[in-house]
C-alpha cells in the first residue's frame, strides 16, 4: 500500500474551523491515533487531510464554515467541513457530501428526536433511505442485498452519519449514547428504494415530492425482521405480516409509534394483484396488528397509560392498542430483489420520519 501523505489531518471538535494536527505517514499509526482519541467507530478510516477535505468540498456551493445544524445530545456545530471530514473518514466519494448535507439536516428536525435517539438505552440506529435520480446516479444499492454488505456508496454514506452523530454530537458508546447493547445497525443503514419494482408510488412521491426529484429519508430503526412467506394471497399475506408486527415489549405499542416495512418485490407484486392500494396495505395492517392491551406486563401497560390516555381513553387489559396512532403513520418501501421475503423494522416509538430534498444548491 502507498504511504498516506504527511501533513495536516483535521480534527472534531468545538465550534471554530476544525483544527489541524500533524499525523504520521503510517496508515496504522494513524489508526492508533484515531482510536486513541475515540474519533473512529472501530474500523479502519480513511485520514481525512487536508487536500482530501478541500476534494470533498467542491461538491458543495456552500462554505465551510456554515454551520447546517447543531447534532444532538452534545450539540456539537455540524459545519460543511466537519460533514465533509466525516464523509472522508467512512471512505465516501465526494459526490455523496450533498446527500449527507441533506441528512444531516433530516435528523435535527424537531419530529425525528435526535436528541433521545443519541441517549436512549434502545438500539436505535439511523436508517437512511435514498430515492429519485440520485440513486441510481450514486449507485445506492435497492435491490439484491440492499441493507446488507457490497455497495460502497450503502456502507460508505449509511457510516458517514454515523460518524457525524458520534464526533459532532457525541454520541459516545457509554458515554452520552447509552445503548443497552446497541445495533449492527449503528456501523452503516443506508439503502436506495427499488423504485422499478415499486407497483405504488415510490415513498418521497408519497411524501409530496415531485417523481424527478431525489431525496433523503431518515427513520429511528431498532431493528430488522425477516418475514418469508411464500404466500400467493394479498390478504393472507397482510395478516402474517400484522401476526409479524405484534410483539408486548414494543416502543411502538407503549407510545403509538411509526413502523416500517421494507416489502420484497415479489409480496408487492402479490399485494397489487389483489388489488391493494398502497393505503389499502397500511389500513389493513394496522387493523391487523392491534395487541390487547393484556400482552404487556403490569409495568410496560402502566407506561402504556401514561403514554396513550390522552389518544386512546381509558385503558383496560382488553384495549386493543394500535402499533400507530393511525394508519398513514406506518411506513412502506419497496426494495430488495427477487425472493419471498419482507421485512418488518420496528422504530423507536417516539421519533418520525423526516425527508429532505437533495439539491444541487447543496
């Protein structure tokens, strides 16, 4: 391998320009150093110098300096540059910066709750789902193995924020992040929508944007179910996946939350020919996994009461308690390759969704 050239090698922290250190040349010896200094998630980093931040930044119009949030829980100011310093660090092209820009904006949004994403004790991770013509341009994986390894842009951008919400906001394992045992989730997840097999409306169409635009999407996951049904029947289909959705010790039944559901080409292509709208699918489904109130225990049902009263009335051990406050809040991709699977991604219960346009002003 060639030497990592001499020189100056940015730093994260505080609200000025990132400082400058000088670093070795030595590849492992910068690793050592980055690990020392907690500004790595555990895998090797690409040095961010000087020469290959300033590369990043021509993919932008706006300055360095300008500060596009501050990152919760340390509030840490995410300018341009510390966006483009992390996106070296996870190995990104610079023609990913503008998408990151965009997310990094889709996460401070008040409805996403950052701020208890970055602290609870719940193994969130960031779920970033891109779609529109930058998808394709970007080579952002949707179809075969689309949240799994081998699309440089997937692992590369989904690390990105990751590594944002660590050296900008804080987020530290143990420290300010205080996840009971986390998530692989919280390394990279990051993936395109299959919009060529999507029979409805592809999501950021069905968020009010216009089919030529790209956007952004970023939802508070917890997790990944598989669901394999070889089923035939739009119908039957629908109530193994709500049978699927159902479970006691659940954010999502405690608050009335916002879940998602990744659905295999094939199942789509199943629903449709039933003739099931999209909205069809998500009214059915949360008709379908309403839980009598009785599955929680003693302790999570009072939470249940603190939380729902207000929405729900009065709760007894028969209530049946919606997974969401209403239909429209569960939310559907469609997106993998071909196979008889789904999957069913539980979120954090109090965060939603937030979309954001990636254009070329950013």
């Amino acid at each position: 391998m060639s030497a990592i050239p001499s020189g100056a090698v940015n730093v994260l922290a505080g609200d000025e320009r990132a400082a400058q250190i000088e670093a070795p040349d030595d590849l492992d010896a910068i690793n050592k150093l980055y690990r020392e200094r907690r500004w790595s998630d555990g895998l090797p980093v690409v040095p961010p110098t000087a020469a290959r931040v300033d590369r990043m930044l021509r993919c932008t119009r706006r300055a360095r300096d300008e500060i596009v949030t501050r990152v919760a829980p340390g509030f840490g100011a995410a300018t341009i540059e510390r966006i483009a310093i992390n996106a070296v660090l996870a190995g990104c092209d610079a023609e990913y910066l503008p998408l990151l820009i965009a997310a990094v904006d889709a996460v401070a949004a008040p409805e996403f709750n950052l701020q208890g994403i970055q602290a609870t004790t719940n193994p969130v991770a960031i779920w970033i789902i891109v779609n529109g013509p930058v998808a394709r341009r970007l080579e952002i994986n949707g179809t075969f193995n689309c949240i799994g390894e081998g699309a440089w842009a997937n692992a590369t951008i989904g690390r990105a924020l990751r590594l944002i919400l660590r050296n900008v906001g804080g987020a530290l394992p143990g420290d300010m992040d205080r996840a009971t045992q986390g998530s692989p989730g919280k390394y990279t997840f990051c993936c395109a929508e299959n919009e060529d097999a999507n029979p409805w409306q592809p999501l950021h169409v069905e968020r009010g944007f216009a089919p030529g635009c790209s956007t952004v999407t970023v939802v508070g996951a917890e997790g990944t179910m598989n669901m394999n049904s070889h089923c035939k029947d739009g119908p039957e289909l629908l109530r193994v996946i709500a049978d699927t959705m159902i479970h006691p010790p659940s954010n999502e039944y405690t608050h009335g939350g916002e879940p998602w559901i990744m659905i295999g080409p094939e199942h789509a292509e199943i629903l449709q020919h039933a003739g099931l709208s999209k909205t069809d699918v998500k009214r059915n489904l949360w008709e379908l996994s309403k839980m009598p109130a009785r599955c929680q225990s003693a302790k999570d049902l009072a939470r249940t009461r603190d939380s729902r009263t207000q929405e729900l009335g009065d709760i007894g051990p028969d209530t049946l308690l919606p997974i969401s406050q209403r239909p429209e809040d569960i939310g559907i991709i469609v997106a993998g390759g071909p196979g008889t699977h789904s999957v069913y991604v539980p979120c954090f219960g109090n965060s939603y969704a937030v979309t954001r346009e990636i254009t070329a002003a950013e």
